[in-house]
C-alpha cells in the first residue's frame, strides 16, 4: 500500500530542500554559463570579424593599388600622351604618324587587357570628344563621352584616380567598376583627355567570398552608395533604404557594430571603411546561429541539471528513509503507550540522537510500567481493606443485638479506640518523619532548581547538565507528590479515626449521663457510682475538646495538603514543560531560564508550606497522644457504663457505608490501571 504523501513529514522536507538548493545552483550555474560563454561568442565573434573584414580590406586594397599603380603608369606614358596631342591637330590625324600612334595605343591596351583578365575594355578620351576603345566597340552616334560619370569623376580630381559606382554591364550582364584618371601634358597641368579601364568585381566577390566566417555568417561588399557589390542575396541592389545600412552609412566612424533585425531574425554586422573608395566592408552574423553553440551547452547544462536533481533526489530520499525510518517506529510505539501498552520496547543499534530518544524513551516506558504496577498492587490491598471491614461490621451488628453483651462490646470498643490511638499515634510519627523529609527534599528541590537557574545563564555548551537537572528534579517532584499524596491519605484516615473517637466521646458522655440519673434514683448508695459517673462525664468532655481540637488541626492540614498538591501539580506542570522545551530546542534557552525561576518561586512557596506543616506537626502529635491517653481512661471507665445498641448500629452502618464508598473507588481505579498493559 503506498504511503500517503504530506509535505509535512520530514522525508518530504529533507528531499524538498535538497532538490531546491541544487536545482537553484545547477540553474544559475547553466544560466551563468551561458551568459558566459555566449558574451565568449561575441566577443570572438567580433574579433574574427575584424580579422576577416581587415583581411579583405587589404585584399580590396592590393586590388585598387594594383590598378590604381597601373593608371597613374599608363596616364604619365608618353604613348597616351603623343596620341591624345595627335588628336587635338584635325589635319594630322589622318596622318601616317597619327595612325602609328593609336595602332601602338591600342597593341598597348591589349596587352593591358591579356595581362588582367579583369579589365574588360580600356578606353582614352581626348578632349574633343574622340575616343579609342580595346576592345573596339560601336557606341552610338549621340555619345558624348565627356558627360560620362567616369569622365566627369577624373576631371574633378587630377591627382587621384576615380572609382565609379559599381553598374551592370547591358552587354555581359556583369557588375563592372570603372577606373579613370585625367591624363595632363608632361611639364604642364594642361588636361589632354581621360583614360579608363572597366574592371569586373568577380575577383573582389571571389576575394571576399574566399575567406570564411564562422558561425554560418557571410561577408559583404558595398560602395559608397550602399550598392551591394558582393551580398549572397542583395547582390547590385542599391539597400539604402534599409534602416540599418542608413545608420551604417551615416555613422560618423569608419568602423563599427550594429544589432538588428532582418528577415525576422537578430542579426548582428561589423563594418569598416575603405579609404580609398568610401566603400564597406565587413560582415554579418544571424545571432541564433552565432549563440548556437551557447544555446547547445545550455540544453545540456540544463539536461545534466534535471540528471543530477533526479539524481539527488534519490539519494535524499534513501538518506531520509534511513534517518525516519526509525522515527516512524519510534511513532508507531508511542502510539501504543498513548493506548495504554506498556508492554513495547524498541530496539536501537545506533549512537546517535535518535539511539539516544530511543533509550529515553524505553526507560520512560519502564518507569511508567513500574508505577502502573504499583498502582495496581495498592488496588487490590485497597479492596480486600473493604471487604475485610464490611465483614467486621456484618458480626458486629449480629453481636449488638444481644443487649447482654453489650458492655463488652462498648469496653472493646474503647479498647479498639485506645488501639486506634496508639496507632493514630505512630502514623502521626510517622508523618511527622515524612513531613520532615518532605521538607527536606523541597529545599533539595529548590537548591537544584537554582543550580538549575545558575547553570541556564552559562549558555548552550551547559545544555546536557540542564537536562540532567531538569530530569532529577522530575524525580523529586513525583516524589514529593506520592509524599503529599500519602500524607492527604493518612490525614484522611485521622479524620476518620477521629470521628470513631468523637461518636465514642459521644456515647460515653451520654451513658456517664444515664449512670448519674440511676445514681440519682438510688440514693445513697448511688454518691459512689455518681462520683465515677461524672468523671467519666468530664473525661468525654475532654476526649471530645481534643477531638474538636484535632479535626481543626487536621482540617488545617487537609487545606493545606490540597494547596500543597494544586502547587505540586503546577510545579510538576511546569517541569515536564520545562523538560520538553528542552528537548525540543536550544533555541528557546532564554524561555527555560524563566521558566525554571517560575519553577523555584513555586518550590519556595511549597518550601514554606512544608515548613508551616513542620511548626505544626509537634501539634497534631500532641493532640493525637492527649487523645490516646484520653481513650485509655475511657476503656477502662466504659467497663462500668451501659452501652447504647442504637447509636453503636448507626456508627456500624456508617462505616459500612464508607467501605463501600471505598469499594467503589478501588472499582474505579482499577478500571484506570487496566488500560495500561503492563
């Protein structure tokens, strides 16, 4: 049968917490390591990025140096210059010389254009409008090269050469870029024309397409018009009106990063500038794809994560069961005592705290089955006590009805009382010795209890020794209660007796009465027998002014036995709850130390009680041997007075009818011990 489940028991905390506390640590461990080595990435990222677009930033650079070292050769030659000076004379251009020269110019080209498979064409321009091209090709009647953007770049700046933007070609369908620079007279600044060449951009997308970037990322190339010259998907697309190519192109550095979406996913670009031709340069990272490393040791942080929970959960539930399972059998068998079986023990093989409750608790057990035991040997005594005198009062109210006999029976009764007395006597001694050692174990009582107190302020470390004291002084209480106890009941019993005494007294004064009226009525032979009559009047008289005396003082004491037994109980209340905050916490120090000075107020307060029992002990002893030298001289002057068989059937049936009130209590402590199994 499976066990309920309760977050309440402490397997479930133990597994709770563990589980919590690693699940805690293994998720911020998992959610710090990604953070880590994802800003890792980044980082890498970026520095490879700034690798590679500074690889093909020089890459781009050898290009144009290569063809702007050509340019400004071929604009300084002194062939260009001698045919673009041949073309200003209109007579002489048909000359010989003349065609010579653009022959050479154009031999010149060609090798140029064998020499780089890039080039497409080469072109000069002279100012006139004339324009040579290898390979030659038919332009159409209204060209007028000098609008050309080509044209118009290289006579803005003579010093440099001009890029243009990158265009297709109508004819090839490639992306070309032309490269021109203004041809000037040697020792002169005067502009002769333009010479330019048309250069395919496959080699730069070659180039950038070449290196690789990490992370399934691309590299790209744009001019300054934000023209895609090398893209995967944008290539010869003007994105300037893309949002983050703006920012790019209007950024004041010439490097730099940019985060963004594209395509519905994050991207992140890292760019530089050529100088050269304003153009950009750089790269580009889909970050699900850059992080997708840091995502993969994540997914399996968090995989390990969930292992180990599992794994520590298993642990923590085979550790917890091994530490309650002897605690839930410790449970099952206070259970049991809580029923009343007193009859359990549980066995322990262990040295730690739950080995230690464990012998606690089975000397605990022990005790309980020892009081029980006693409890029950003082009920069967108790009820047998009864029965005896139940059957002592049946043959005394058989005798009381022969009259004859009753002057016997009055001188045994006065006998019996006088027996009484001394017996009354003796347990008056006795406690007398029992109230002197309850005093004594009260002031041993409250001598422990404030070691008890001075030991509490020594803190922690002194915790055993508390519990020491705290047990003893246990003890002692449950000794000064069955002492109290023993004491109410022996008060009890002199009540009793004194009533018998007093009924007694009763009777003898009412007989001394009826000898003095038969004295009366005989004269002068009856002065004697009325002298004896009215000595035995007076002798009553006393016994019942003792007797009087005594009941007060035993009353007294009654009284003062049920405040000492209420004190009793409060103190011994106090003590067991003194000793279960102990077991249960050291934490509540402070509250014990209050309590065990509760504790000693208490035991002083019983200490003085006991102590006014002890100045009136000497009392009660007294009066109990004045009442016993009392009921001596009434046996012996009950020998001559007539007893009454009423009065004495009446006193028969009263303690008949204690008996049986005394029957019935025994009945019902019997039934309370029966539910312990001992």
């Amino acid at each position: 049968m499976l066990k309920r489940f309760s977050f309440n028991s402490l397997r479930t905390k133990m597994i709770f917490i563990f589980s919590s506390v690693f699940t805690v640590i293994l998720i911020g461990l998992a959610v710090f390591l990604y953070m880590q080595q994802s800003e890792k990435i980044k980082d890498d990222a970026q520095t490879n990025s700034e690798s590679i677009v500074k690889q093909i930033d020089f890459g781009i650079n050898m290009f144009l140096e290569k063809y702007d070292s050509t340019i400004n050769i071929l604009s300084n030659q002194s062939l260009i210059v001698d045919y673009l000076k041949s073309t200003e004379d209109k007579k002489g251009e048909d000359s010989l010389e003349a065609k010579v020269l653009q022959t050479r110019v154009s031999n010149e080209f060609a090798s140029f254009i064998r020499h780089n498979p890039a080039v497409t064409n080469v072109y000069v321009t002279a100012m006139n409008k004339k324009i040579l091209i290898e390979p030659s090709v038919t332009l159409p009647s209204d060209f007028n090269p000098l609008e050309a953007p080509w044209f118009k770049g290289a006579s803005s700046d003579r010093e440099e050469a001009f890029w243009s933007e990158p265009y297709e070609d109508k004819s090839s369908g490639e992306f070309i870029v032309t490269l021109s620079k203004v041809v000037t007279e040697q020792n002169s600044s005067k502009v002769l024309g333009v010479i330019a060449f048309d250069i395919k951009i496959d080699q730069l997308n070659e180039l950038v397409k070449s290196i690789d970037v990490d992370y399934q990322g691309y590299s790209f190339l744009f001019d300054q018009n934000a023209v895609a010259m090398v893209h995967p998907t944008e290539k010869g697309k003007n994105l300037m009106n893309l949002g983050f190519i703006k920012e790019m192109y209007d950024a004041s550095g010439r490097s730099g990063r940019l985060d963004y979406v594209f395509d519905k996913q994050d991207r992140v670009l890292f760019y530089n500038t050529i100088k050269e031709t304003n153009w950009k340069v750089g790269t580009v990272y889909i970050k699900k794809n850059m992080l997708a490393e840091a995502t993969d040791l994540r997914n399996i942080l968090l995989l390990l994560t969930l292992v180990i929970i599992v794994l520590i959960s298993t642990i923590t539930t085979v550790v917890a069961r091994s530490i309650t399972k002897p605690l839930i059998h410790l449970n099952n068998q206070v259970s049991k005592v809580a029923q009343g079986d007193l009859t359990v023990s549980v066995q322990s093989t262990t040295g730690d705290e739950v080995g230690q409750l464990t012998r606690n608790f089975n000397s605990m057990v022990m005790s309980m089955r020892e009081i029980i035991q006693s409890v029950q040997t003082s009920v069967t005594q108790v009820k047998e006590s009864p029965e005896s005198l139940s059957a002592i009062s049946e043959e005394t109210t058989a005798s009381s009805e022969e009259i004859s006999r009753a002057m016997d029976e009055v001188a045994h009764g006065a006998t019996q009382a006088a027996t009484d007395s001394e017996v009354a006597n003796q347990r008056t001694v006795d406690l007398s010795t029992q109230i002197e050692e309850v005093d004594a174990a009260s002031n041993e009582l409250l001598t422990h209890s404030r070691s008890a107190s001075t030991t509490s302020e020594n803190g922690l470390r002194q915790m055993t020794n508390l519990k020491e004291k705290a047990h003893r002084s246990n003890e002692v209480l449950h000794t000064v209660e069955s002492v109290i106890q023993n004491l109410t009941k022996k008060i009890n019993e002199i009540d009793t007796v004194l009533h018998s005494i007093n009924a007694i007294s009763d009777q003898t004064n009412l007989l001394a009465l009826n000898a003095s009226i038969e004295a009366a009525r005989a004269g002068e032979h009856g002065k004697g027998f009325a002298v004896v009559a009215e000595e035995v009047r007076k002798l009553a008289e006393q016994s019942a002014r003792a007797t009087d005396q005594v009941r007060m003082t035993i009353q007294d004491i009654q009284s003062q036995s049920k405040q000492a037994t209420i004190e009793m109980n409060t103190t011994r209340k106090i003590a067991d709850e003194q000793t279960l905050v102990v077991n249960e916490t050291e934490n509540a120090f402070h509250s014990i130390s209050s309590m065990i000075d509760n504790m000693v107020s208490s035991i002083q307060g019983i200490s003085q009680k006991v102590e006014f029992m002890t100045s009136h002990k000497d009392d009660v002893v007294g009066a109990i041997q004045s009442i016993s030298a009392t009921a001596q001289q009434s046996a012996a002057s009950s020998e001559e007075v007539s007893a009454s068989t009423e009065q004495q059937l009446m006193a028969l049936n009263s303690i008949a009818q204690s008996a049986a009130s005394l029957n019935e209590a025994s009945i019902s402590l019997a039934e309370i011990s029966s539910k312990f199994h001992v």
